[in-house]
C-alpha cells in the first residue's frame, strides 16, 4: 500500500482554476464514495481550502492509483485534466507524509504559520471519518500531522503575533488609503464564518471602529457582530451597505458571486465618483464577479493580490520555518518507524509461524523414538527444539524490522511465506 497525495495551490495555480476545483465541504461527503470507487484507491481524504485542493490516498498500486486520484480531480469538478495537469504536483510514501506534515505545520501555506490551516486538515479527517473513507494509514498520517501542527504553534514562534489571509487582507485595505488608516473608514464584511470573524478581529486591531457584518444567517451575523462591536446587517441589504461604505472584505462559502457586475453598477451609480470602492474579495469560489474589477470607481483585489502583503508582513515567522522542519522530521521518523512496524509484523509472525510449525512436524515425525523417553526427557527435547528455532531466526527477525516493500517481498518469497498466514 501506497500513500499518495495529489493537488494544486496558491503557489502552482491561480485562483480562477482553484475556484473551478474546490470542493464545498458539503459535497465533501459524496466526493469520498466517489474517490473510494476507484479501482485503486484504499482510503481517501480531501483537502479543499481557498488556497489548495489535495487529494490523499492509501493506493494499492502506486501509478494506477494517482491516475484514479488525477481522473477523481476532473470528473467531480467537471474540469478537463488538459487545464489542471501542469499545475498539479504529486508526492508518494515519504514525500506524501512530509507535504501533509508540513501543510498542518503552517509552512506550506500563503501566510506562514497561519491557523486556519489546522483546523481546516481536522475537519478534512473528521469527514472522511464519519464516511469510512480512511483506514490505518491515512488515519496515523492525518493524526501525527494534527500533532505536528499542535507543536509547531506550541513549541515555536511560528504562530505568535497572529497573522491570516484575513489579516493580510485588511493590511491590504489599510495600504489603499494615504493616511494609511482604517480610523475613520466605514468597513462591510460580507460573510460571518471563521475567515470574516479572523478579518471583524484584524479590523478591531487596525483601529476601524465603523464595521457591519451581513451573513444569510442573521443569528450568526448577530453573534459575531456582538463579539466585535459591530453593526449586523441583512443579506438582503447589501446593495445599500456598498453604497455607503469604504470598503468590502468578502469571504462567503457561496458556490457562485454574490457580489456581481450589474449590482456594483447600480450601486457605483448611488456614490460619488470621488470616493472609490476597495473590495478585497478573499473566497474561493470568487464572490466577487472578476468583471467588477474594470468598472471606474472600484478598486478589486483577490487572494493573488495577498501575496505581495504577505512576503512583507510575515518575515519574523520565516526564521522560525527551520524550527517546524525539526519536528517534522521527528514525526515523520515516528511514522516510518510505524509504518515499517505494521508491515514487517506479518512477515515476521508468518517466519515464526512456519518456523514453530517445521518444528512441531519433525517432532511428530520422531514421535517413536520419544516414547521410549521420560516425560522430562521428552519436555527437554521439546524445549531444545524450541531455543534452537529462537536462536536461529533471532537475527532474521531483528533484520526484518529494518525492511520495507520489495525486501519484504524477496523475504517472504526466500521463505515462501504465504500471504494469508
């Protein structure tokens, strides 16, 4: 059994073909039982974030389970594997549990260190949990990476003075104005899940004071708007809520826009061309309508425009990167060193097996000449024969432990160990 992952993200994509491949966590379920289907996939996670899309597998033959993983990618999405294929990179085995490693440690991704990114890989192993689509490997995997990403923010600097694709958003939104403030400016947030909560708290830090948050829920709008003493508003309102503000951070969950061209044109036509739009539209799919970006009076940012705030604002965490890679690398000797155990135990137990059994035949086969011994006689005999196969297979076994895939293979064939033993 292979472990492999596939996928694209901030760094090998753009976002217009992540948003064409992300998966919403409510289809998360179906895409399992179609992922699983395959003929040569084992066990199966997804990963879909606004900045990756990774699919892990435990496959029983390497290639022909990275092509089912590659096929899951453009049958679910309905994407043609021609768009995608020179963006997807593929990690096998070691490499595979290293990316996932260092993808809960918070090094892979666009902001280093940032949180979401943890939780995001434990709902991602809670689904596939509760659909039975992981088993024993991909479930140790996923479990040392949540330890992992627990150390990295507990044992390093990695985490510390909080940072998000939020939080670059606002410092964004805070660069587009020349008094470089948000003092004064009139904020909407348009979606109150974890990312709009991360970017009502970066906005508290940044000073904006005038804040309203609109959610389709209005109890969840209600609730977060309280946490961050802001003014909740309807869904419904919010043609009138760009109207009147400066700035629009969005980072709803919708499938298609909620912010199109033809309403930012109705709205553009209520405000003074002499107080332009900011929008920052940080979802994936898009929010935001990308034609928005060329009316007059708007300005349009997404998540590639992040990057550049990124590289400056998040140097400190970088040094700490070398520290993270410290216990990645003590993780990922534990899972080998687990891995290697759960593949050599039944090759050993099957050495020793056929071993006691050899034994026991020879015994039976010299069973007349026993008879004529005493029960401590016989008892002696039987103990011998016993520390004689210990002795013999005592270096073996310690050997075995140190073998992997085809060693195995050639060992059970010396011995001609059957599979099913």
């Amino acid at each position: 059994m292979s472990l492999v992952v596939v996928g694209l993200n901030h760094k090998t994509a753009p976002i217009a073909l992540l948003e064409r491949l992300a998966i919403p966590e409510e289809r998360l379920g179906k895409a399992l039982q179609q992922l699983t289907g395959y003929e040569h996939v084992a066990e199966g996670v997804v990963l879909s974030t606004c900045n990756r899309i990774e699919v892990y597998g435990a496959v029983t033959k390497f290639h022909g389970g990275a092509q089912n993983m590659r096929n899951f990618l453009a049958e679910f999405c309905h994407v043609a594997p021609e768009d995608f294929a020179d963006h997807l990179y593929t990690y096998h085995d070691e490499g595979a549990v290293r990316h996932l490693f260092r993808v809960a440690g918070g090094v892979d991704s666009m902001v280093v260190g940032e949180s979401e990114i943890l939780r995001q890989v434990r709902r991602a192993h809670k689904v596939a949990d509760d659909e039975n689509s992981i088993g024993a490997l991909l479930g140790m995997a996923f479990r040392r990476a949540l330890r992992v990403g627990k150390r990295a923010r507990s044992e390093t600097a990695i985490g510390r003075n909080p940072a998000s694709i939020s939080s670059a958003a606002v410092e964004l939104a805070r660069r587009a104005f020349e008094e470089g403030t948000l003092a004064g400016r009139s904020v909407a947030i348009v979606g109150a899940g974890k990312m709009g909560r991360l970017a009502a708290s970066a906005l508290a830090s940044a000073g904006a004071t005038d804040v309203v948050i609109l959610n389709r829920s209005k109890d969840r709008a209600a609730a977060a708007a309280k946490e961050f003493s802001a003014t909740p508003r309807p869904f419904d309102d919010l043609p009138e809520v760009l109207a009147s503000v400066d700035i629009v951070i969005s980072s709803t969950m919708a499938p298609r826009t909620v912010i199109d061209h033809d309403m930012v044109v109705e709205v553009l036509a209520r405000r003074s061309p002499q107080r332009p739009l900011f929008i920052v539209d940080i979802a994936v799919p898009r929010d935001v309508d990308p034609e928005v970006a060329h009316l007059s009076g708007v300005v349009l940012r997404d998540i590639e425009d992040l990057r550049e705030v990124v590289d400056t604002t998040i140097g400190r965490r970088t040094s700490e990167v070398s520290n993270v890679e410290e216990i990645i690398s003590a993780e990922l000797d534990y899972f080998t060193r687990w891995e290697r155990a759960r593949e050599t135990v039944p090759t050993a137990a099957a050495m020793v097996s056929k071993a006691d059994a050899i034994r026991v035949a020879e015994l039976e086969r010299i069973r007349s000449h026993l008879e004529a011994m005493t029960p401590e006689q016989r008892n002696a005999v039987a103990d011998m024969s016993r520390r004689l196969v210990a002795k013999i297979f005592h270096t073996p076994l310690s050997k075995t432990r140190d073998l992997s895939g085809p060693e195995l293979e050639a060992l059970r064939a010396l011995f001609e160990l059957d599979d099913g033993e």
